[in-house]
C-alpha cells in the first residue's frame, strides 16, 4: 500500500473547481496515473481526516505541440506535453478541506 503523499500529485485550484466545492462539496485533485479509486479515496481521507463519498477519475493524454526555435531560423520543433490523470472526491456534508488561507 502507498503512501498518501505518494498517490496525491497536487490539487487544482482553478475558478471551475472553487465553484464545484461551493456548489457540491467536490474537490479537484492531479494524482499518478496508476493509482486507483480506492487508493485515492484512502489518501484523502487519511491527509485530511475527512469522509470521502464518491471519487471520479479521468486520465488526459498529452497534446502535440508545436514550438518556434530561433528568430531567423524558423524550424518547427515537435514536443509533446505530459498527460495526467485528475481525480474529484466528493466529500460527506461537513466535511471541507483548506488548501490556502484567505485574508
């Protein structure tokens, strides 16, 4: 069993994801991309000592980009950014998490 730090990358603090802890209690979070439900849900609830509902998953794969190298030169460089995999966890009603302080 992993560590909960190991499972949890960061949280998204985003204007989308303030208003969906507003409106439904669900927190947003980056975790790795081979954890699972159970494994997420565990490593919120032992960080936060909260009661977790529901987590839902999704996993992005990372866009093609491309990049100018060089003023004059103008070659097109393909790069690629890194996919990720986002998780939101529904919290039981009470329960809140505080990511930053306000004032």
């Amino acid at each position: 069993m992993r560590e909960p730090y190991d499972v949890i990358v960061r949280p998204v603090i985003t204007e989308k994801s303030t208003a969906q802890v507003e409106a439904r209690n669900v927190y947003t979070f980056i975790v790795r991309k081979d954890a699972n439900k159970h494994e997420i849900a565990r490593a919120v609830e032992k960080t936060w000592d909260v009661k977790v509902l529901d987590v839902r998953t999704m996993v992005y794969r990372g866009k093609a980009k491309r990049s100018i190298l060089g003023r004059i030169h103008r070659s097109w460089a393909l790069g690629r950014r890194p996919g990720f995999k986002k998780a939101l966890v529904q919290l039981a009603e009470g329960d809140r998490i505080e990511f930053y302080e306000v004032g």
